[in-house]
C-alpha cells in the first residue's frame, strides 16, 4: 500500500512545479529555475554559463531579507517584474550585479508596493514591484507591436536569464547569475504537448498569455522564477518572457531539463502601467523595418532524453521547493519522507487543481 502511494505521490508533483520562492499556500502552485549537468555540459545555467560584464544588468535578484529567492528584470527605472508565487514577503531587489554575494557591485533596493496579478495560477503568473526609488540602469524593452509580429515564432532564438539553481535535478543552488540561450517552442501557448510532454498552459489565458521555451540541455530552475527571458533578434534584445514553472510533464527526477511555461509581459503591459502609474517604454515601429531575410531563424532541435545522475541527497532549503507545495523539510532518506510527501501532495493537488 504504501508503495502504490509512493507511486501516486511522484505521479502527482510531475505536474505544474514552479520555480522559486514559496511563502504561502496561495502562492506555492509552482516554482522556477536555471540549470546544467556537470557531465554533460558546461558548468552554468543548462547549456549556458556564468553572466560576465554587464550585459543583463536589468536581471535582478529578489531578495526575502537576507536571502535571494527569485528572479525579477526591471522594466522601468523603479519597476520589476517578477513571479507572482514569488511576490510575498519580497523586501529588495539586486540589479547590476552578478553575484547576490557582492552586492556593493550593484544596486540594492527596497521595495515599497507590490502588485500580484489576480489569480495568477489561473491567470498571469507576474507581479510588478515599484521600488523606493529609482535605479541607474537602463531597462530593456517590452517586446511588442513590430517585434512580436517579425520576431516571435516558435523556432525564435531567447536567452533565459536567472539566479537559480544549476542542476538538471534541481539541485546546485548558487548566487550566481546564469544565462542559457535556447529556442522557443510554443510561441502562444496553444500546444497541449510538446514531444509528447504535457504542457500546461493556463487555459484562461490561451492563446498568447503565456509562451513555451527551453528544453534539449537549457532550461530555467528553482530559483530563476520571474526572471527574464529575451528575444533575441538583429533590433536588438527584448523582454519576451517572465519565467513561471516547468512543463506539467516534466521528470520527477530532473524538473529542470525539459523546459518550461514563461508568461508573455506585452499581454500585461496595461496592468502594469495601470497598477504602477507608470508608462512602459514601447518599441518604435514609426521607422521600423522588418527583417531583410530569415536566414536568422533557428531550427529547434529534437528533445533528448539524457542519461542524467541520480538526485541524491538534498539539503533542507533543495527539499523545500522540490516537494512543492509542502512548507516543510527534509532530506531525502528521512523517516519523515513518506509522511511529508503526503503533506506535499495534498498541498500540491490543492493548487495544482486551482490552476487548471
């Protein structure tokens, strides 16, 4: 009996697991990510590396006191994006820096109000931050109007960009700031699979409210949620994506590999501005001209399915977010495993069943 729960349990959480903090039950449903395997790729974000310089200094780190939990990207000089399972107890955010233990390289700053999206497990998974006051560093642009029209297809080229963890399985918690540059593969999120992998988008918002992305070697993970995903194209570099959670039929065993749903900002740009009082800076369309040719247009690669370690043991904070809903922890191998399963598997139903 207690096997066949096992079996029911794991069955469970491989469905719609976010990527980053979790602070309350109405805020748990899913965590984000970034990650890699040492074996099999180089060391940083899967398939990418540690950021140098400062080309993604509107990456920002959330912090929840002393500790950084999420990722956000700042949009206007006093505005980040984030997560909204990410959006409760936030108290600064990092920006110009590479790493959240050498803050003194860039710019720490409170946050006065945050505004969560409603409903964001049914709805946008977002929340917009307006800080205490404004930062030196120039946001990038909304991808928008012209851009999404030229530039946004499945096939398209972005880069995920996050503090999270390293790891296909979760696990290699860092402070470091990662990229990963990879492909996206549903553009509105009106594929229910993807290779045969359920994905999950929030039918509420179907199509355009949310995009897939990522997979094959380069995913985001625990602790990349909110974080940026941009489109990259010969314009420049836009803000295409907020990263939510991995696909709803993502390995138990590796959560960050196969990648994962990102809301789409242009779909929420009126909110934005409505809640913040602040206008979002749009891309100039009067003199654009589009694409010469295509010849920029990647082919996606076919999943692989990876010969990937065992997750092994994990420590109390690793366990916390890959149970998922549970606010409890332990290392795996425990004697409280099976019970504290339980407790994240009703908890995770719980909101699961809130978001579909």
């Amino acid at each position: 009996m207690c096997w066949l729960l096992m079996l029911l349990l794991v069955d469970s959480y491989a469905q719609a697991r976010p990527r980053g903090a979790v602070e309350t039950e109405e805020d748990d449903w899913r965590v984000t990510l970034d990650i890699n395997d040492e074996t099999d790729v180089p060391a940083a974000v899967t398939g990418g590396n540690k950021v140098k310089g400062h080309h993604w200094d509107d990456a920002a780190a959330i912090f929840y006191g002393k500790q950084a939990e999420c990722t956000g990207v700042l949009v206007a000089p006093d505005v980040v994006l984030t997560a909204g399972h990410c959006a409760s107890g936030i108290t600064k955010v990092l920006v110009g820096a590479n790493n959240t233990k050498k803050a003194s390289k860039g710019e720490k700053i409170k946050v006065k109000d945050v505004h969560k999206y409603p409903q964001p497990n049914k709805t946008y998974d977002i929340a917009a931050l307006v800080l205490e006051k404004e930062s030196t560093i120039t946001p990038r642009p909304i991808a928008l109007d012209c851009i999404l029209d030229d530039y946004l297809f499945d096939g398209a080229e972005v880069a995920i960009v996050g503090f999270g963890n390293t790891k296909y399985n979760g696990n290699g918690s860092t402070n470091r700031k990662y990229e990963g540059y990879t492909y996206v593969q549903d553009h509105d999120c009106s594929r229910n699979k993807i290779d045969g992998m359920k994905t999950g988008c929030n039918d509420d918002v179907k199509p355009d409210g949310e995009l897939g992305a990522g997979g094959n070697k380069v995913d985001s993970c625990f602790g990349d949620s909110g974080g940026p995903l941009y489109l990259l194209t010969d314009r420049g570099d836009y803000l295409v994506g907020i990263t939510s959670r991995g696909y709803d039929g993502a390995s138990w065993s590796y959560p960050c590999r196969d990648g994962g749903i990102y809301v789409r900002p242009d779909a929420v740009v009126d909110w934005i501005e409505q809640e913040t009082g602040r206008t979002i800076e749009r891309p100039d369309c009067t003199t654009y001209a589009a694409p010469k040719s295509m010849e920029h247009i990647p082919i996606v690669p076919a999943m692989q399915t990876l010969d990937l370690p065992n997750i092994g043991n994990s420590n109390d904070a690793e366990w916390h977010r890959m149970v998922g809903c549970a606010n409890t922890a332990a290392p795996l191998g425990s004697i409280w495993l099976l019970p504290l399963l339980l407790i994240g598997y009703r908890r995770e139903y719980q909101c699961t069943t809130e978001g579909h």
